[in-house]
C-alpha cells in the first residue's frame, strides 16, 4: 500500500497543456464506451478489448496518463463536466437502444453502491459483504412504496437509502463490536438471512417477487418513450440520466468526505484503532459515520434500480450479487472512486457482451480478483494521496 | 505555574496472573522531563498504557491537573491533554505527513457533515490553517520535511517517522507528553539529533511536561531533571541521574546480585 504524490511531469505530452489531454482523454474514452456498448458482435468487442490494452500502454508509455492525472487534480471541475458530459453524449448516441442503455444505466447504479462500499471497505475498513442485500433493501422499499403509497418516486428513491441506512443500524451493533474478519462474517451473515428472508416473506412476494412501480418526477412517466425533435427515444433514456445524476452526486459526496476531516478519520480508524483513540478519535462513531453513508448510497441505488427493471425477486441480490460489489471495489483499487467507476463499467458490461464469459462470469471474476491481489494489491486504479483542496498550493 | 501535573497512586495492573503493575506510584511536576527506566518487562510501558487509557487499571487512582482520570477512555484522556508516542512507530504509513499531522490535532477539527460535505468554503478555511500550523511545526524539527507535506510517511526513514510522530503529539499542545522509547531503532548519531530536538521543543514550550521511556543511559542523563526506575512492577528508586545511577538496587536490578 504506497501512495504516490502526484508530481507535474517533467515534460508534457506533444507539447500540449495538461488540460487539453485531459480533455482529448475524455473525448476518447466517450467514444470507446459508445463503441463498446453499440457493438454487436464478439469479435468487435474482441478488437476493442485489444485496443484498450494497447491504448493503455500506449498513454502510459508515453506519459499522457500522468497528464491527464493532472488535469484532473488542477482543472477538476472543467474535467468533471467534461466527464458527466461524455456519459450524455454516450446516452445520446446510443438513445434507440434499449439494452445498452439499460447496461450503461446498470453500471451507473453498480457504481453508486460500489462508491458506497468503497467508503465503507477502502476507507473504513469494514468489509461489508452484505451490499447486494442493502441494494436490494431500496429496491424492495421502492416496490412497496411505489405500489401502496400515493410518495412521489424521487422521494421514495430517498427513502430506499433511508431504509438500508435504518436496517443497517440494526446490524451496525455485531459490525462495531467486532473486528476484521469477524465483522465481515457478520455482513456475510446478514446477506444470507436477508435472501432467505425475501423467499419466505409472501407479503414481501416470497421467491415470485415485486412488481416496481415506475419512476415519474412531475408527471414525467420514466415508462414513457420520450421525444426529441420528432425522434422516438427508449424509455430508459429517462433512467440513464437520472443514474446519472445520481452516480454523480454519490461520486461528489465520496469525493468530498474523502477530501475532509471525516475521510482523514476513516483512514486513521482503518490503519489503526488503537493510535486514533489515543488521538481522541471516536473509533465507533466513525464506523457508524461509513457504515451508514455507503448503505444510504447502495439503497438509492437499489430503489431506482428497482423501478427500472420494474420487476424484483431475491434471485436479484444474493450472497454472489454482493461479491460482485466488492469485486468492483478492490479491481477498482480500494479507495480509488475513479477506479470504482472503471472497474463498475468492466464488471457489469464485460460478461453481457462476451457470452463465453456469462456462464462463468462469478468464476472469472473470482479468478481475477486473486489474481489483482497477488499481482496489483492496489488495484487497476491506485489511490493517490488525499488532496484536501484539488489544485491547491500553499502561497508563498 | 508549578507544582503536580500527575499524580499516580497505589496504581496497579494485572493480566490473568501476571501483575505488570504493582502499587506503582509516580508524580510528574509542571514543566521537567521525567525518565522512566528499568530492564525489558518491567512495567513501563504498561504505565503509558494505563495512563492513557488503552487499559483499564486493576486499582490505584490518577489525577491529571486536579481531575481524577481513573478509568477514562483513551478519547478521554486526550481530550484532558495528554499526548504520546508508541514503542513501535504507529504512524500511518499510506498517509502523508500532512495526515499523519492532522490525527493529532483532531480535537480542533470541526467534525460537522455539513461542514466538511457542503460548506467546503469553510472546510478550506479551517484546512489552510491546520496545513500553515503542521508546516510551521514539522519546520522546527526538519525544514526538508517541511516541504514534503504530501508525501507519504511509509517512504522516509526512522528519525523522520519519529519526528513526525512528535510532531503529532505536539500539535494538540498537550500539557503532558509520553514518549514511548524514541530512540529505538536509530543509530546513536540520530538519537542525538532527537535529544536535540526535544531538549528545543521544551525550551520552547516553557509549561510542557515530559515523560521518556529510555533504555540509552547517556540519553536519559543527557535531557531527563528526574528518573523513575521501575522492576516487576514496582518502583524501586526516584531520584536524579547521578542518584539513581549510584543505587544498589538499581545497579542489582540491570546487572544482578553478586
């Protein structure tokens, strides 16, 4: 676990200032993801697999990744706009197709919970193999709300967070009180009696499930195909802007937290218990603070991933669902929300376009995530040392 | 100001069968350096333990500036002013110094979500001046660590890791200061330098209590006013460096009875 400072390169990449690779980086990673999720056949998304790794190896080699670290550090919010509108573009590009757009709206959610677990696992330390079960906490509120209550959906997606984050406090007690391993069969524990419990409840559908009520935000019907200029869009048009939305502001928050006392104060707890409390650090209090703040974000999640696929049953989140989570987390690089988003993007999409791997998708994940931590502790993505202010610099 | 800092009485502690503090008694004045020595196993340690609220004592009673601190948490006992460092370096080593800095000073930091989440205007207020006071800190040990506020404590050496440490403690402006065997794992000419550098520190802050754990005579001779000797538990001697050096029992406690 070394963190690297991040140092302006020596010289820059073709001469150009650091923004404008950063920016030509996002111009490209916008049409590879269109690419990727437009492309129909196995041989393309083979081709495209061998572009990324040459791509990667091309911009490491000759440095422009570091400029585009750069940029984000010192031009973050142009490079963050830049970012949320290369995510609309892809939605416009691709705003026929239903299934990529469903895909890219699923990663997009699988992001929002993984940004969650990352606070609690990559910054706390506390190994919660329960996020599927808190995922599909939001998801279950959002089908009883939405079909028994005259709520508004926005605020039922709330109220999905609000409900994990409650059920989380039941089992944030067993969590707190134990360490390490222990904690983490604890949320194994959980995940397991949450699935059985889905399967046994007939007021909760038992093994048949829940019909979601769809979303609407003032009398705009997400169900609805909505037009532009004359153009018939899919219906999940509606739904991949507001994951986007969503994943934005669970990204802005992680972001911030980290870059905050409170993120200075998970880490200590995780690096060393002992040490923080002899800095008057409330060990427990900032478990609960991480605990609760990633449930919250898995259980929006839930209940909009709910209502877009409309239709929930326990099979949706079980024990493995939640090793996926964790999966995206450490591939990702534990602590890193960037490499959160790009392993999220690889672990949803990957094994929908290559049907060989489908079958065996748990495996080869398991496969890889052994393999990253034999070979990549950190991760795809490392985590950088925390920058309080981004693209501050002490005045001389 | 003068008189008792710290008073511990009749204070004991006992794992299972072990007692690794038995009846141990020490008092720290206002503004000297207390060493605290005695062989491998002896206690000392243990008392820093205590002290600061890791453990709970077996019996015995503490009183810190006038209050009684029997029992406290460790949170507790921070928040009444008391700091330390740890026998083995417990910094954390993926953050950097800057971080490392901050823990100690988490009793000033505004702990509020909406004002580290929403109101960052405040937050970078409050984090220009928390970096301007661990910078100007850090500066009177090391001017070259200074400068690498944003670099991570795992890349640098021993004495750096040990001054930062320090730095740590310091930045809460304890009234007392436990420092857990500084010196181990330097070589002599380091230890030097940090002698060096607690002696200023004290010089400085004219009010700060010190307790040293050492097992370096020359060090304890060179910066402590008073020494403790502790074995199996018990204090066997309290007196300067040239009393205590001269006792029986303390002779016969490191190098054995005849």
């Amino acid at each position: 676990m070394t963190a690297k400072t991040l140092d302006l390169p020596k010289k820059s990449w073709l001469g150009l200032p650091a923004l404008a690779i950063g920016l030509i980086f996002v111009a490209l990673v916008t049409v590879y993801g269109w690419l990727f999720l437009h492309a129909e056949s196995e041989m393309e998304v083979l081709a495209l697999l061998v572009a990324a790794a040459i791509g990667v190896v091309a911009g490491t080699r000759s440095g422009a990744t570091r400029n585009v670290s750069v940029a984000m550090n010192q031009h973050s919010g142009i490079m963050n706009a830049a970012i949320i509108g290369g995510v609309l573009v892809v939605i416009g590009l691709l705003s026929q197709e239903h299934f990529s757009l469903l895909m890219l709206t699923s990663v997009l959610l699988y992001l929002t919970a993984a940004l969650g677990l990352n606070v609690q696992f990559g910054y706390t330390g506390m190994v919660n193999f329960a996020g599927a079960a808190f995922f599909g906490i939001g998801a279950y509120t959002a089908a009883v709300m939405t079909m028994h209550t005259g709520v508004p959906p926005l605020l039922i997606l709330l109220c999905g967070g609000v409900a994990a984050a409650l059920i989380g406090f039941v089992l944030v007690l067993p969590v707190v009180r134990t360490r390490g391993h222990y904690s983490a069969v604890v949320t194994i524990a959980f995940a397991v009696l949450f699935k059985t419990f889905l399967e046994v409840n007939d007021v909760l559908g038992g093994p048949q499930g829940l019909t979601v009520g769809s979303m609407s935000i003032l009398g705009w019907d997400f169900n609805s195909s909505p037009t532009l200029f004359g153009v018939e869009m899919s219906f999940y048009v509606n739904y991949a802007l507001l994951g986007t939305v969503l994943a934005a502001v669970a990204f802005m928050f992680t972001r911030r937290l980290e870059r905050s006392w409170l993120g200075l104060t998970l880490d200590s707890v995780r690096l060393d218990e002992t040490a923080s409390a002899c800095f008057g650090i409330g060990v427990t209090r900032a478990k609960i603070l991480a605990f609760t703040f990633g449930n919250v974000l898995a259980g929006t999640a839930g209940a909009l991933y709910g209502m877009m696929i409309s239709f929930i049953a326990p099979t949706s989140f079980t024990f493995s669902d939640s090793l996926l989570l964790v999966a995206i987390v450490l591939l990702g690089g534990m602590g890193n929300p960037w490499g959160t988003a790009v392993a999220a993007a690889i672990v949803v999409v990957l094994p929908e376009k290559l049907q060989i791997i489908q079958e065996y998708r748990f495996l080869l994940f398991s496969v890889l995530v052994i393999v990253m931590l034999l070979f990549r502790p950190d991760g795809l993505l490392p985590r950088q040392i925390r920058t309080y202010i981004p693209g501050w610099r002490k005045q001389p | 100001m003068s008189g008792r800092l710290l008073e511990i009485t009749q204070l004991s502690k006992r794992f299972g069968g072990v007692t690794a503090l038995d009846q141990f008694e020490m008092t720290v004045n206002r503004g000297e350096i207390l060493g605290l020595i005695g062989p491998n196993g002896s206690g000392k340690t243990t008392s820093f333990n205590v002290v600061t609220g890791i453990y709970a004592p077996s019996q015995g009673k503490i009183l810190f500036d006038g209050q009684d601190i029997t029992g406290f948490t460790p949170q507790q006992v921070y928040k009444a002013g008391v700091a330390r460092t740890f026998q083995r370096s417990r910094l954390c080593l993926p953050l950097s110094i800057l971080d490392n800095i901050m823990i100690g000073n988490y009793g000033r930091l505004s702990k509020g979500l909406w004002f580290n989440l929403i109101n960052r205007r405040a937050f970078q207020a409050e984090f220009e001046e928390g970096f301007d006071q661990a910078q100007a800190l850090i500066r009177t040990f090391s001017a070259s660590l200074a400068d690498r506020m944003f670099e991570p404590v795992g890349s640098l050496p021993m004495i750096e890791r040990r001054r930062i440490e320090i730095c740590r403690a310091l930045i809460s402006r304890p009234k007392l200061l436990l420092l857990d065997e500084p010196s181990a794992g330097m070589t002599h000419d380091e230890t030097k330098q940090l002698m060096d550098d607690i002696l200023d520190v004290r010089s400085r802050i004219a009010d700060l209590s010190v307790v040293i754990i050492e097992h370096e005579m020359g060090v304890i001779e060179r910066i402590t006013d008073r020494c403790i000797v502790l074995n199996y538990g018990r204090k066997i001697c309290e007196g300067t460096y040239g009393q205590i050096s001269t006792d029986p029992e303390v002779q016969q406690a490191y190098l054995g009875a005849e």
